[in-house]
C-alpha cells in the first residue's frame, strides 16, 4: 500500500478522557501509537487527553490528532466540534456522523429512512414514556434488549423475556443512564462489518458463551470467537455488504467505521448500531477484519492518518 505520509509528520494520538469507557480508550490509543511507532514513518505523541487542558490541541507542530476515543465525549461529536472550531487534522467521522451515531434511536431513523432493515424501538427518556410503552409494541414481541441511548462497548444493556420485565429493566437504565430503549430482540447471527474508504472490510461473525457480546466478552474473554467465511450464501453476503454500505452513508460517516448487524433466519441483515471509532485493541473487530483483507495494523491506522489528511488538502 502506498500512503504518501509527509515525512517528519508528527501524529497524536488522543486517548482516555472520560466517562465509561475511558480504560479501553487508554488500551485502543496504545494500541495504535505502537503500531504507528512500528512504521518508522511518522513521529508519535501519545496522550491521555483531560477535556479540562485541551493545550496540546493547539500545538502547531503537531499534523494529524488521531482519536482513539471511546464513549460519550470523543465519540458523540463534542470533541470532533472542537478540532472543526480549531481547524485541526483529525481522523474519522466529523461531528454531524458522530452526534447521530452515538444516539442510537437517531442512527435507526436515519437507517431506516434509507431503506434498511432495522428492529423495532421505543425510547425511554421519562416515567411517562416507560408508563406508555406498551402500546408501543404492537406486534408480537416476546424478548426484548433495553440500553441506553448513547453509551458504546454494550455499557448497560440487558436481555429480558417479557414486556414487564423490559419495563423493570428499563427503569433502572433510565435511572442510571438516562435516555434508554426498550428493542425487540432478533434472533440470528451476530455479525460486524467493518468500513474502510468506503468499502467493506471481510464480514466477522461473533460467538460467545454469554447471552451476547457482551462488555466481558468483547474485552476480557478469550473464548469469544470471531469468525470468517461462515456466510457461505452469496446473496446474503451481498445483502450484509450493501446494508453496512447504505448504513455508513445514511448516517453521514466517512473514512472508516464499523456497523453491527444481527442476520435473521432468512438472511435480513438487521442494522443494530455504528460505530465511529470503534476498538484498536488486541480483541477489536476492525483490527481482525482488516488483517484478514491483508491490512496489518500499521497499515491499518496509516491508512486513517492518510485519509485525513488527504481532506485537508
């Protein structure tokens, strides 16, 4: 691969901040500064960014910020708003993509106003709104998934058999994450599709022994299995690629993304959620699906850096 990266480019790599996912942002940032270290090619700053000492934001030696934020403050538009007020070199989705992605009920919308296939949502930002859910549900749902409405890595969410008891589940979520959502369950084959200069990367399918990729089985299992060529059916194949395409473009994304999708018994590929920056670290799916296209992981965030600095120019 050709990448055409300026010599003497210095890079920052901008990792941990705040909130629920602050320690595997710090694992994803040293992930990526080693492999860019391994380059020989680029100069790299790794740092734990505080949004209350945003100075090196203004360092003008540096060329590229790469974020390697996960959660609320890097990946719901608030830090992409500020590298557009500073007019700096940043990777991945700007502001508009992340704000929609990292709300999940605005990304279904968005989805399915496209055309996608998407399951069924009511939200839950109030007492009133949990009290009125169940006219909500007019088909018959019977297992339902409750989470929060922007939170990443699976943070709060819970699997239930039973409205009642999605209802139960959701007062909690609401109480400790705010605005969540009461979604019917699909049941399949959970898949991810990861997003690279605008075209998919070889489809992953994730099997684990807990009820779902979970935030255990996504960072500290072992046993988690993620798996290639298991989609033998090339329409279906077909399907997934061009609905992770048409999800990547409705929600605005660009450059790289991952989408997560569950495919159903006849082969509808169901758009769960988007991720704008998704995981670099040992266990993180993009990383996977780029190494089996033959991308390692240096060529991996080389690819990114080059990216964005191709918008600025």
């Amino acid at each position: 691969m050709n990448f055409n990266i300026p010599s003497n480019l210095k890079v920052a790599v901008l990792k941990g901040a705040i909130g629920s996912e602050r320690q595997i942002s710090l694992v994803s940032g040293g992930c990526i500064a080693d492999a860019l270290r391994k380059t020989k090619l680029v100069q790299v700053v790794e740092h734990d960014y505080n949004p209350d000492k945003p100075e090196i934001l203004d360092d003008k030696s540096i060329g590229v910020f790469f974020l390697a934020f996960h959660g609320q403050f890097g990946e719901g538009g608030e830090m992409q708003q500020l590298c557009e007020r500073k007019k700096i070199v940043y990777t991945g989705c700007g502001p508009e993509a992340s704000r929609l992605c990292f709300d999940k009920i605005a990304c279904k919308k968005a989805v399915a106003d496209a055309g996608e296939a998407v399951p069924k949502a009511v939200e839950i930002a109030s007492a009133k709104q949990l009290a009125d859910c169940d006219s909500k549900f007019k088909i018959a749902v019977t297992k339902f998934v409750v989470k929060p409405v922007c939170e990443g890595s699976s943070v709060g969410v819970s699997i239930v058999e039973g409205l009642k008891n999605a209802k139960s589940a959701a007062e909690k979520c609401l109480a400790q994450f705010g605005r969540c959502m009461i979604e019917e369950f699909i049941t399949g084959r959970e898949i991810a599709v990861g997003v690279l200069g605008g075209k998919t990367l070889p489809i992953i399918e994730i099997r684990t022994s807990h009820q779902f990729y979970d935030y255990n089985a996504k960072y500290d299992d072992d046993n988690t299995q993620y798996l290639f060529d298991t989609i033998q059916d090339e329409q279906v194949l077909q399907r997934i690629n061009a609905a992770a395409l048409k999800s990547f473009k409705a929600a605005g994304c660009r450059d790289f993304s991952r989408v997560d999708m569950i495919v159903n018994s006849d082969g509808t590929p169901y758009m769960i959620e988007i991720n704008t920056i998704p995981g670099f670290t040992t266990h993180s799916l993009l990383p996977k699906a780029a190494a089996q296209a033959g991308i390692n992981m240096e060529q991996l965030c080389l690819a990114i850096i080059k990216m964005a600095i191709e918008r600025k120019i």
